[in-house]
C-alpha cells in the first residue's frame, strides 16, 4: 500500500503539533562542541569585549533565533560587553535588535553603554576585512545613528583584535568568510553557531582549532539553554523534533519495504 | 593598449594584495586599506545596479504579459512601496516598514523555509531507498545521525548501557556513532574537498594575476 503525499504531509503536521501543545520537553545532553563554546563564553570577565555577527535571513529564525535569544542571555548574566552586528545579511537588522532588546530589557541592560547594535553595512569580505583593521572606518555609527566615538566602546575597542572572542550564528557562508578574512589574519577567536543541515561543514574547522566551539541547529540551541539550565524555545522545539525525525525514520522505512516487496514481486 | 592596461593593473593590483598578506610595510598596509574601501564603495554602486535590474526586468516581464502578469506587478509594488515608505516615515521600531518587515517579511520567509520539512518527508518515503551499496552506506549513516541528533538517541543509548571490567559501554550508542561520523570520514572527506577547492583557486587566481587566463577580457 502507498502511502499518499498528503497523508504524509498531515502525519507531519500531527507529529510536530502534538508535542508543541502538549508541551512536552525531553532532556537534551550537551555534547563537546556546545560545551567548548559555552566555556568560551563562559571563562570571560565581566566587562570584556564579545562580537556577535548575526549572519542570517528570518527564514532560519526557527534554528537561529532561540540560539541569539540563549547566548544574549548568558553574555547579559555575564556582564559582557557586546557588540552586535550583522554585514552579512541586511534582512536580520529589525529581528535580531527586537531579541536583542527585549533580553537587555529583562537584565537591565543598556543600548550604547553594555551593549552595542552596529547593523548592516554592504561590503561583506571587505567589511570583515576592515573590522579588523578600523571598527569605526566601517561603522561611525550605531545602527539607530548614535556617533560611535562619543561612547565607552570607542575607548575600549579600535578592532576586532580588541574584543575576546567572534561569535557567527550563520546560515550561510559567513563563518568561513570570517575565518579566512577576519579570525585568522587578526588572531581574533572564533565560535560559531549555523542550521543543523550546515553543521557537518564546520567540523574540520571545529577539529582544527580554528573554531572554538560550534552550535547546529535547533539541537545546538538546547543543548546550550541546559547548560544555561532555562527552559527556552529550543528545548520545547526539540521534542517536536524528535518525533518528526522518528516520523521520518517510519516513513524511509517503509518505503525501503516497499521497494524490497515490489522487487521480490516483480522478480 | 586596450588589453595591455586592464592585465597590467590586475598583476600589478594581484601582486601587491598577494604581498601586503605576508610583508608587513605601512605603505603597502595602506594601500591594502585603500583598496578595501574601494570596494565598500563598489558594493554600495552595485546595490544601485541591483535595483535598476529588478525593475527593468520586472517591468518588462510584466509588459509582456507572461503567463503569471501579477508576479512581477507585485514585486513593483512591493518595492516602491516598501521605498516610499521608507522614504518618507523612516525605519525606526514601530515604523510602516518595521511594521511590514515583523508581520510580512519574516513570517513569509520562515513560513516557504518551514514547508522544506514537508517536501523532505515525502521525499523521505519515496526516493531514499537501498538500491545499490552506495545508497545503502547512505542511508545507514543518515538514520544513524538522525538518530543520534534526538533526545531519543540518548535515551536508547542510557537505556542499552551495561557495564564492562566497571567501564560503561552503551551497546545502541548512536550519539557516540553520530560523532565518529561527523569527526573522522565526514572531516576528512571535507578537507580534502577544501583543500582541492583552495588549490583550485590559487591556481585560477594566479592564472588570472599573470595574464594566461583572459577570458574575463572578452
């Protein structure tokens, strides 16, 4: 018997509809990239300087943001310095600010004094290029117009080999971009987070040294929300996850015996 | 001269990039940063070029009433109005656009982005079958990672844990499996893709740097 497209399609939808409103949660186990760049994160001081590129469009926001909403919690609790931007991509800039800003709100945080959001800029690779040679040459301003070099941040930092560590969450190339133009010309320490589907491509970086830690996906998210111990998006997403991946196993399954009947049958 | 000029300021340009890399000299540092903002400056030009190239092809899409007119007549629309709007009321929160980006835009792109895991499902059961050796590698090695990247695998993994001479061996350890996938054939087979790709492009680029590849000139 065949199963039906649409059939499919619905088993889908029951499949990650039931666990979301029921609500239910299953326990996530960090595994060694999450944990490394938890540490990362983890070992600076209050006051010192983190860099966060949101390289990504609001199409991967599932995977994505539950990531920026778990690391903006944990450099806030910190008491790091942030600077937030994104020359990768223009269409994250109103989606990464509105997280950004509803976490700083929670931890009392303020704009242009803990925690700075730069915005786009067109240029990409010679954008990263430029930050680590001159932060301000790129951006003379925040990206709701306040000049940069009346602020605590222009005294601090001059460029990206100022700021403890680079952190990508990605849906693209950019991590590789950075890496190449950015980390590795200036020394500046990188981790990253990216969709699920692009993980397996940063593992030789991750093995290399050149990362210091990656998040993959939705997984990545909930893995570092236990290590946070809060109970965020991710993790409820992960059980919905979890059965749709199991919905999937059932269906490639059956259809490998299907295959193997109709062959037997056929001769 | 008309070949001349243009392979001369690529090996010239070529070599000082390729040079300023490893030779640290302020005055070739500052022709490195020079160039760099040359080319934020293109970039922002070719957004001009980008735009003037939708329109165009937009319009004349629209013009020549193809099978779907209302596609690129709404691609006009929604820019000029996205443009006006932006124009005119800026791009603050709360804006018509911030509003158009948080209720259209967004919800939009992560909806089509969103309808993947459908179309991956029902592939899922219709193509992916163990018809050779190849696909059968594959198959195993994906369910083994699916697997492995669930709460589920932990699960069977705690569950099928006995204890050996009092070391713990999980018999079903796709999380354990998972990872030696994904750090050893999986990395090795991404460097030596990596370093072909890089290779490959230092080669294109020297090719081009030394004026025996011309095929950009035509």
């Amino acid at each position: 018997m065949k199963l039906h497209r649409r059939l499919v399609y619905v088993l889908l939808l029951v499949f990650i509809l039931v666990p979301m409103l029921f609500g239910l949660t299953f326990k996530v186990k960090p595994t060694k990239p999450v944990m490394t760049f938890f540490d990362s994160v983890a070992e600076l001081s209050p006051g010192d300087y983190i860099a966060v590129t949101l390289s990504f469009d609001p199409s991967t926001k599932a995977e994505l943001v539950p990531m920026l909403k778990a690391l903006t919690e944990h450099v806030f609790a910190k008491g790091l310095s942030v600077i937030f931007l994104n020359p990768g991509s223009i269409n994250v800039s109103d989606l990464g600010f509105s997280v950004i800003s509803d976490i700083a709100s929670k931890y009392g945080t303020i704009e242009n004094s803990d925690w700075y959001y730069l915005g786009y800029v067109p240029g990409e690779k010679a954008v990263y290029q430029k930050l680590g040679e001159d932060l301000y040459s790129v951006y003379p301003a925040s990206m709701h117009g306040v000049k940069l070099n009346s602020t605590k941040l222009y005294k601090d930092v001059r460029n990206m080999e100022d700021v403890k560590i680079l952190i990508d969450l990605a849906d693209g190339n950019s991590t590789v971009d950075l890496l190449t133009y950015l980390s590795t010309k200036y020394d500046v320490p990188m981790a990253a987070g990216v969709t699920a589907v692009m993980a397996s491509e940063y593992y030789p970086y991750l093995e290399s040294g050149q990362l210091k830690g990656l998040l993959g996906g939705l997984r990545g998210a909930a893995e570092y929300e236990t290590l946070l111990n809060v109970s965020g998006r991710a993790r409820r997403g992960m059980a919905a996850q979890t059965l749709a991946h199991i919905l999937i196993m059932l269906l490639v399954l059956m259809g490998n015996i299907e295959y193997f009947m109709a062959k037997r049958k056929n001769g | 001269m008309k070949i001349m000029a243009p392979l001369l300021i690529v090996f010239i340009g070529g070599m000082l990039m390729a040079f300023q890399y490893y030779i640290d000299i302020p005055l070739l540092n500052n022709i490195y940063k020079g160039v760099l903002d040359w080319h934020m400056v293109i970039a922002v030009f070719a957004l001009v070029i980008a735009v003037k190239s939708l329109i165009e092809r937009q319009w004349k899409n629209f013009r020549q009433k193809t099978e779907h007119p209302v596609y690129p007549l709404t691609t006009l629309i929604s820019f000029f109005t996205v443009v006006f709007l932006g124009i005119f009321f800026g791009l603050k929160q709360g804006s018509p656009v911030n509003f158009i980006y948080n209720n259209l835009l967004v919800p939009l792109q992560a909806t089509i982005f969103s309808l993947l895991a459908f179309y991956i499902s029902s592939a899922a059961y219709r193509a992916f079958r163990a018809k050779n050796f190849s696909s059968t590698v594959l198959l195993i090695a994906a369910m083994i990672v699916v697997m492995g990247r669930i709460p589920l695998g932990d699960l069977i993994a705690t569950w099928t844990t006995i204890s050996i001479s009092g070391k713990d061996f999980a018999i079903l350890d796709f999380p354990g499996w998972t990872r030696w996938i994904l750090t050893v054939p999986n990395v090795g087979i991404k460097r030596a893709f990596i370093f072909g790709i890089t290779l490959g492009i230092v080669s294109t680029s020297l090719k081009v740097i030394l004026g025996i590849e011309r095929g950009w000139l035509k």
